[in-house]
C-alpha cells in the first residue's frame, strides 16, 4: 500500500511546488490537509511555509485539532516530520518576529533576526548557497554537501549544538537544518533547489528514523 504524505495547508506555504517536487521526488500519494485525521492517519509529514513567524504560528493555530494530530503522529507515532523554511523556524520555542511569538517547541531554541555584520551582506539571505553538513547523532544521513535556494531574514538558534544538522554562510554561520529523532526542518527551499532539493527529499521519503 502506498505510503501517504501530508503536505500541511494552514494557508502559509508554496504547496503546490512542493507537491510538485515531492512527486518528482518519488513520493506516490502526497494529500495537502488541514484535516487532523488524514494528518494523524499519514505516513510522513510536511510543513511548508512562507513568510512571517507570526502569521504562520497564527495560520497553523487557527486551525482547530491540527498541532495536536501533527503532534501524536510525530511525538507519539513516530512519523518521519519535514519542515521547510518557516515550518523549520516554528519548530523553536518562540520567534522573535514583530515581538515574541510562541513555536511549537519540538527543538528549543528561538528565531532571531539575521544581524549583518558587513553593509556588503545584504539583507533577507536570497539566492544559492553552500549546505555543510555537521556532525550530528539525528538525521545526518539525510543531509548532504552542495548548494540550495535560500530566501530568509530571520534564522534559528537552537538551544543545543546537537540539535543543528548543517550550517551556511552569509557574513556569518547560519543554520541551514536541524534535526531531532525523527523530526528534520531545513531553512532552505528544496522545491527551488533543483537536484540537490529533490535528492533531500526522495532521501526523506525514504527515512525510517
């Protein structure tokens, strides 16, 4: 029986590209839901999103049932749990976007502003950048070197160093992903990053953590 993966749609995420990419990808049956059933009943999960911490945590909040369905699959069934861009950053504890915005905790650290350290460094962090893999105990054969489309202004800071999967580096490091168990979010588009974005997600398609 085909596996079923839940593309999350709380109104704040490219599904359609990363539906698109998915299939490309391998995946054979992708559901975009809001539905707290098919996201408790699905195999993988995916959160996009785009845009504001803020607006984001509000756009899955609003949505009766579904942080507590992705929640039991994730923490309690074991699903493996991709979350790309915002839906990386809403792993974290808070965001600090236009004040402080409650995430979902999954992996402690907070969201922050990119702080340029160089007027040369422009400001959000756009276009193709190195991924370096680190040294890590969660996911890190999911993760591997080479270049991805990033488009961000504000960046995770996890609370631990094991928790970060791979670094980039735009006038200074930058998490590019993090893992925990069998949670991965990645602050990169992989549905813009060509080759290297669908590589990572027929990896994760193939995950059992």
């Amino acid at each position: 029986m085909a596996e079923v993966v839940a593309l999350v749609d709380y109104g704040a995420g490219n599904l359609h590209s990363v539906r698109n990419a998915l299939i490309a990808a391998g995946a054979e049956t992708v559901k975009l839901t809001a539905d707290p059933d098919v996201v408790r009943a699905a195999d993988r999960i995916i959160l996009p999103g785009v845009g504001a911490f803020g607006a984001c945590a509000a756009g899955l909040r609003a949505i009766p049932g579904l942080i507590e369905a992705m929640r039991e699959r994730v923490h309690v069934g074991g699903a493996p749990f991709l979350g790309i861009c915002v839906g990386m950053q809403l792993l974290a504890d808070r965001g600090l976007e236009h004040g402080v915005t409650a995430g979902l905790g999954w992996i402690a650290g907070e969201v922050r502003a990119i702080e340029a350290t160089d007027p040369a460094i422009k400001i959000p962090h756009m276009g193709w950048n190195d991924v370096v893999p680190t040294p890590h105990e969660d996911g890190a054969e999911l993760i591997e070197p080479g270049e991805a489309y990033f488009l961000h202004s504000y960046h995770f800071q996890p609370a631990e160093g094991r928790h970060i999967a791979a670094m980039t580096d735009h006038g200074g490091g930058l998490v590019a992903a993090v893992a925990r168990d069998n949670i991965l979010g990645v602050q990169f588009h992989p549905e813009k990053s060509q080759s290297y974005g669908l590589e990572l997600l027929s990896r994760f398609l193939e995950w059992k953590p």
